[in-house]
C-alpha cells in the first residue's frame, strides 16, 4: 500500500463491467496545487484521462467497451490534521461493440522517474475495457499497432496533468521517501492478469 504524504494526493478511477460484481479500479499518485480542493482534483484528473487534448485520454467513451463505465473518480488529499477526500462523478460508458479481453486481463503501464533503481519505478493497471481481445496474440503480447496508437494518450495525460496543476507522482510505501514526479507513462508489450477467481 502506498503512503501519502501531506500535500500529496492518491485519484482512484472506479470501473463497473456488466456482470463482474466487484469495481475494477486504478490509482494514480498527484501532486495538486495547494489551491485545489479533492473533489477538483478528482474532476480534473477524471477529465483529462476521459477527454483531455488530442490524442485524449484512454477512459475515452470511443475507447472503452460498451459493457464497462467510469462511474467514479475519487481523491484522498493528505493533510496536516489528516485525510480528505473528494469524488466526481464521471459516468462515461463505454461506446465500443469490440470484444474485449476477459475482465481479469490488465494493460500494465510503467511509471518513470528520475530516480534510479527500482525504487525510481512503478506500474498501473489499465481495465480490459480500453483495447480489443483481438489485438493481443496468444502469448499475451500486444500488436505493435496497438502501442503506437495507445502510447500518445498515455503521453498526453501526463502532458495535460502537469499543464492542469495536478502533476503524476509515484507514491512509496516508505513513508520517508517523498514522491517522485512521474517523467513517463509507458504501455507494457505484455499484458498482466488478476490472479484470482472473478466474481
């Protein structure tokens, strides 16, 4: 579990899919302005991971299968006398009809920083629900096609959270270690799985 240090924040996107009981989430680490409240901060990330500037974001309505939503974008903001924490609803669903792999697959996405050694780096899940079962070979390798289309959104979130005051970080689970700011977010050729039974 990753700690939160005081000014920092941790947006967690929370997916619904048709038939899954359980959210499927993911979370990344911010480093908001001071002026910003959570439930901005959660809007404003919500925002640019769902629309943002050319190429937009992943979470994308035209992106995502059509039995998939983003209901929820959330924010812990740590504070001196503790946590708060704010929610936007998104509500974008899905507008794909593509079969998308079984809900238990994850695009895995590197985060950089400029740290060194593994402490410097961290990964993110992105759902099922953003790329076609179709583009992933039997070995669990994405299409170079697909990474050349999918990485420019990933290049534009980060671009346009900077630009918005809500810069990505990676959070530590040593709480003496501050947050590095995330430098890149890069789209894995390997996809990962949930080792456990859906339900």
């Amino acid at each position: 579990m990753s700690f939160i240090p005081v000014g920092y924040a941790e947006v967690v996107f929370h997916f619904t899919c048709a038939g899954i009981v359980d959210p499927i989430i993911t979370t990344i680490g911010v480093h908001p302005d001071p002026s910003i409240t959570p439930p901005n901060i959660a809007q404003i990330v919500s925002g640019i991971w769902t629309t943002g500037s050319t190429p937009f974001g992943p979470f994308q309505a035209s992106n995502m299968s059509n039995v998939y939503s983003l209901v929820t974008t959330s924010c812990t903001l740590m504070t001196s006398t503790g946590p708060i924490i704010g929610e936007y609803a998104t509500n974008v669903t899905g507008g794909s009809a593509v079969s998308r792999p079984p809900a238990q697959v994850a695009f895995l996405v590197r985060k950089s920083t400029a740290r060194g050694g593994r402490k410097g780096r961290g990964r993110m899940f992105l759902p099922a629900a953003v790329i076609p079962e179709g583009e992933i070979d039997e070995a669990g390798k994405l299409q170079t096609a697909t990474i050349t289309r999918e990485q420019p959104k990933l290049n534009g979130v980060l671009a346009q959270m900077n630009t918005l005051q809500v810069p990505a970080v990676l959070l530590h689970s040593d709480p003496i270690t501050t947050p590095d700011t995330i430098t890149a977010l890069t789209l894995q050729s390997i996809v990962g799985s949930q080792r456990r039974r859906l339900r």
